[in-house]
C-alpha cells in the first residue's frame, strides 16, 4: 500500500501549491488527480494545431497578486501586462468604455453605506427602485453574472464591494506560454524530489480517524497518511452521489458539509473560435465601428454569447467566447454544435458579417463547458450572504487531520482565482508545517 505523510486530493493550483511547501519541508507527499493532466481549471493549450498557449480555462492574473506574481518570479516565468482597449456594443453602436458598470461613482457611494449583508439584487432594488437607474442595475447584473458567475439574487454585496474597491487600477496580466508553465514547474518540484503524482485517479472515498488516513479510488486503489488535504473544486464537494468524481467521508463531516452546501459556485462557458483572418480587424469593421478595433481587448454586448475578447497586445485570428452565471448554467446541456452556432450568431449580430461567412472563415473552435466537467461541475466560487463564518470552520482542520483547500476558500479580493487557489494552498500547508514545527 502507498504510504505517505500526507496525501492530497486535486493536482490544480491549491494542490500543487501545498504539495510544493510540504515537499521543500522534507514531508513524503503523494498527490491523487482525477484526470490525465494536472492543472484542474488551468488547462493551456500547449501541443496542439491551433489555439497555440491559449487557454480553455484560467488565463489573466487580475491584478499585482502577491502569491502567483511571488510564485511566477521564483520560477523564473515572464508575464507581461495585458492591457487593451475596452469596448461595448450597444444599441447598435461601438462605444469605448473604462468600466463595464455604469454610474460607477453613485454605485460605490451606496455600496459604502451598506451597514448588514444582503444580496446585490436586494440591494439594488433598495437602492436604486427608479426605472432611471434600469442601466446602472442590468449592467451591475450583467457584471455579477459575467466576471463573478454568479447568480445576483444570492451574490454577497459586502464580497462585491470588497472586490470592486479591492480593484488595482488596470494592471492585468498574462503568462508568457500559459499558467500551464506554472502548473509544470509545481509538478516539476513535486516528482522531482522523489513525491508522487497520480493521475486518472478518481478518489471515492476517504476513511478518517485522528492521525490517520486512508483513501480509495474509483479502481479499488488504498493509499494511507496521516493527513489530508481536500483540495478538490466545491463543485465536486457539493456533487451528489450520481456523479462521476463525487467523494463521500467515513466518519461523514456533517457540519462541513452544510458549509459547503451554503457556498456560492457558479457557471460558465468558454468558446475559442479561430479564424482565417481577424475580421474585427479590417476596413469594413472599421467602417461599421467608426474607428479602428485594432486594440480591441473585451467587447462587452447584449447578444446570446455576450463577452468576447481578444489576444491583444499580442495579434492574432482568435476570439474567446464568454458566458457566465445562470445563463450558461441554463445552457449547459447544450450541444457544441449549439453552442458554436450561438457564438457565431453573437458575432454576425454585432459585426453585421452573414454567419455562412464566419463559419466559412472559422479554422478551428474549442468549447469548454466547465458546468458539465465531470470533475469541475461549475466554474468558480462567489460569496453568498454571511459565507465568512462558513469559509472560517471549513479552513480549521479537523483533529489536525483533515485540511481543506482551493479557491473557494480565499480570504481576499481576489475571489475565484488562480490567486485565491494558490493562497489557500499555501495555507493549507502552513498549518501543518506550523503543527509538526
Ligand atoms: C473558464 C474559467 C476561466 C477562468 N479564468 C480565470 C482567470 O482569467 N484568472 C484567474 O485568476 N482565475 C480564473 N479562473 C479561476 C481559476 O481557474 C480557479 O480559481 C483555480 O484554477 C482553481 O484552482 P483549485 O486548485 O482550487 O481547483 P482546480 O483547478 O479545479 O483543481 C482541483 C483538482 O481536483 C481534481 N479532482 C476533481 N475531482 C476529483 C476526485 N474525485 N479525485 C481526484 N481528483 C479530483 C480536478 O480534476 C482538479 O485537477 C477561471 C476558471 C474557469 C473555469
């Protein structure tokens, strides 16, 4: 039987952040992945044909984070800023926006005086009943539903104000090669100092008693420790029994469980279309817009597949596809071929360009519909009303044993974010370091 100081459970961010601090400490650690990569929801595009470093899942760092700016400067990775031009189509016309919310000024007024968490919904119903504010209001859902992915009528307002004063200006950045670069040196880190990865290992079950634990794995596979850390996406903690990747505890967590229940995780789908030419590009675009979209970054709009965006600074034919919250988790049993047509229907629509010539244009697509990854099932984590005591007894071990992890566990600004998974490894790995120091 594999035997280990600690196992952990999930090779994503939070994982292989603990994995690394716990193996430079000189503890034996054994990682269990379910799939045949590791990353979780950072998944680069590395070997293929088209879409080259692009990624189907986590791909700016929001700002100057500390942890993964820290962690991409250990490693010697280069990132460089990614700024570009912000732009909204509406009302049939392309207008250049520095913030997709309206009334910014009037709405962080309010946001301050807000004294007891309520939902941003009942907020903004409290705040803003006059029709005249009906922009203000659909572009604050639109915000909650597209960055945060969540659902406003249960989005926490004090979470929101928190990341939207947390706010650093403009810097946003990318990771040169892709944040699979930084997944390859944590595992680099791990296996090279003799630890363990596994993958296509599906973890079912987990028996607990104080000091001592033992893991079985979908193929009937047993590995002991004496600790644990779960560091598993919350959509697969809050799962049902049904699901591929669901895992059960033996003595159950009740209260956890609760907790896990109460926390907020949203949807999304990504799209990548990549085209034979960057149509948003040309003359003809030029002419519809009134100016040239050559430094395009977003495009926000009304249409099906509401936010695009592309690689700027760097040129290239490719446009990332965006839908999150209750609208993607409405879709989520659509088919690709549904969702392709829907994406290329959102561009017709705001490029005024007839869909048989995008489609006669479009090289290769990509659709990652995270709510339906069987080992995902949903895209982050946002902070339902008073989650701040569910997040609390989820990060206190249990009898020194059993840890948690991952970017639903974040204390900070930077809510469901690489940022926040790597944080929390580190976390996570602290209070056993600090336990055995
Ligand atoms: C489409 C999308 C875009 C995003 N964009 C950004 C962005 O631009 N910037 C940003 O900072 N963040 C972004 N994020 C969020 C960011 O990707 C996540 O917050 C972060 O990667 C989560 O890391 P984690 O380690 O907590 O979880 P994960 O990466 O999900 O890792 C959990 C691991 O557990 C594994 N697993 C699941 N079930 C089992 C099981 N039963 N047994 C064993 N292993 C199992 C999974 O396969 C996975 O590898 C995005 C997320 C998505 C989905």
């Amino acid at each position: 039987m594999n035997k280990s100081d600690v196992l952990i459970i999930g090779a994503g961010a939070a994982g292989l952040m603990a994995a690394n601090l716990l193996v430079k400490a000189g503890k034996k650690v054994t990682v269990l992945e379910a799939r045949d990569r590791c990353g979780g929801r950072i998944h680069t595009l590395h070997n293929e044909l088209f879409f080259k470093n692009v990624e189907l899942g986590a791909e700016f760092i929001h700002g100057d984070l500390p942890v993964t700016l820290g962690l991409l400067n250990e490693a010697g990775i280069a990132y460089y800023p990614a700024d570009a031009e912000m732009w909204q189509y509406k009302n049939g016309a392309f207008v250049t926006e520095r913030r997709f919310i309206e009334e910014w000024g009037l709405l962080m007024e309010k946001l301050d005086e807000v004294e007891h968490d309520i939902s941003i919904e009942e907020f903004l119903d409290k705040e803003f009943p006059e029709d005249k504010y009906n922009d203000l209001k659909n572009s604050v859902r639109r915000f909650v539903s597209g960055y945060d992915t969540a659902d406003p009528e249960k989005a926490s307002t004090f979470a929101l104000r928190n990341e939207w004063q947390g706010e650093d200006g403009d810097a946003q950045y990318r990771v040169k090669g892709g944040y699979g670069v930084m997944i390859k040196y944590l595992e680099d880190k791990i296996t090279g100092s003799g630890n363990e990865i596994y993958l296509n290992s599906i973890v079912k079950e987990i028996k607990w008693l104080p000091g001592r634990v033992d893991v079985v794995t979908l193929d009937g596979s047993v590995y002991e420790s004496s600790q644990i850390i779960i560091a598993l996406p919350l959509g697969i903690l809050k799962a049902g029994d049904i699901e591929k990747a669901s895992i059960s505890f033996n003595p159950p967590l009740a209260e956890q469980n609760k907790a896990i229940a109460d926390m907020g995780f949203g949807s999304i789908i990504k799209v990548l279309l990549e085209f034979e030419e960057a149509f948003w590009m040309d003359a003809k675009t030029e002419t519809l817009a009134g100016k040239s979209l050559g430094n395009m970054g977003f495009l926000l709009s009304d249409e099906n597949m509401p936010t695009w965006w592309t690689q700027v600074p760097q040129h290239s034919a490719i446009l990332t596809g965006w839908l999150g919250g209750l609208p993607a988790y409405k879709k989520k049993d659509a088919t690709e071929q549904e969702i392709l047509n829907e994406s290329l229907q959102s561009l017709s629509n705001i490029f005024k360009r007839d869909i048989e010539e995008l489609k006669g244009k479009l090289r290769a697509f990509y659709i990652a519909n995270w709510t339906v990854d069987p080992f995902t099932l949903g895209s982050y984590a946002y902070d339902t009303v008073a989650v701040s005591q569910l997040r609390s007894l989820l990060n206190t071990p249990v009898s020194d044993t059993v840890f948690f992890a991952g970017e639903y566990l974040y204390e900070g600004a930077a809510m469901g974010t690489v940022e926040a998974a790597l944080w929390s490894g580190e976390d996570a790995a602290k209070k056993i370091l600090d336990k055995s120091a």
